[in-house]
C-alpha cells in the first residue's frame, strides 16, 4: 500500500501493511519536509526501532542493574605518553562477562604516571555512571597502586590532586580495590 502526498504531510503516517508488526508499533513521526518515502527505507526504519528490540535492550537493561549490592566489577586500566601525545583506555567487565571498552587520547601533555591517573578517573566515573557498586581496579603502574593503598606518599603537587580527586570518587563506592 502506498501513501498519498496528503498522508506524505502530516507528522504521523499509520502503520498500514505490516501484519501484526503494525499494531504493535502505531505510528511513526516523519518530518513534515518530507516528500516521499522509499518503502524499503521505512521497512528498514521500522526493523530497527521495533517493539521486540526495544525489549530486548530493556532486557539487557535490567540484567546489566541485577543486584549491584553483591556483584563485583573488574577493571583494567592503562595509559602511555610520548612524543606524539598521551592516551588512556580501560576495560569495564561487568560480573556477567559483558565488556565495555574505551580509549582516550588526552588532549594535553601528560606524563606518564598522569595517564594512569586519568584512565583511572575515567573508569571509575564510568563505572559509577553504570551504578557499579564494587569494583576491583587492575593496572601497571605501582606507583598509583602504592598511593591508592597508602603505602607511598605523593608528593608531586600534580600527583597529589590526581590522588585527592581518585580519593574522592572511591568513597562512593561500596568497595574499590586497586590491585
């Protein structure tokens, strides 16, 4: 079934010709500059914003926030600078195996043991934007782990802000381990 160039102008087109499909999804907003519509471009739409996906995701969702209380996150970090610049990545694993990636590049001079930092700051804050209530933290540099756990002073001015602020974020977590 086509649409007319009346239908084509309103801000809703009724799902018309899609079986059962159409009667789960209702209606689907079209721009009212449009002009006319590629059928297969409307089916591919529909296919990708359907009902059962968006199930699905919500699904993922709520297995992603399970009980937050008792599960433990791992994460691995990483940072490295040279002459061409300084970039960070971790990997947040949750406890049912799922992966989340990142990689940064810093836009601004660090030193080393400053990218290990940032990498830090950046998965932590990641992982408390997710609603990760334990996390275990494993990275390279001993210097940052020494300072997490109290067994070396910073004393670098930038380093003591680095360790303020990481500091800061671990208290609002149930528990954080950096190993």
């Amino acid at each position: 079934m086509g649409f007319s160039k009346k239908d084509l102008q309103k801000k809703t087109i009724p799902l018309v010709g899609f079986g059962e499909t159409a009667n789960s999804l209702g209606e689907i907003v079209i721009p009212t500059y449009a002009r006319g519509i590629n059928k297969q471009a409307l089916a591919d739409f529909v296919s990708d914003f359907s009902t059962a996906i968006q199930n699905l995701a919500d699904k993922e969702i709520l297995t992603l926030k399970g009980d937050k209380e008792a599960e433990v996150w791992q994460m691995h970090i990483d940072g490295a600078s040279n002459q061409r610049g300084a970039g960070v990545g971790l990997i947040l694993r949750s406890p049912h195996g799922d992966l989340i990636a990142q990689a940064f590049r810093c836009e601004f001079k660090a030193t080393n043991n400053e990218t290990e930092y940032e990498a830090l700051l950046l998965g932590m804050q990641l992982a408390l934007e997710l609603g990760v209530r334990n996390l275990e933290v494993y990275g390279d540099s001993l210097l940052i782990v020494n300072h997490m756990n109290d067994e070396y002073v910073a004393r670098d001015s930038k380093m003591i802000a680095y360790l303020k602020v990481v500091k800061e974020l671990k208290q609002k977590f149930k528990d954080c381990k950096l190993k």
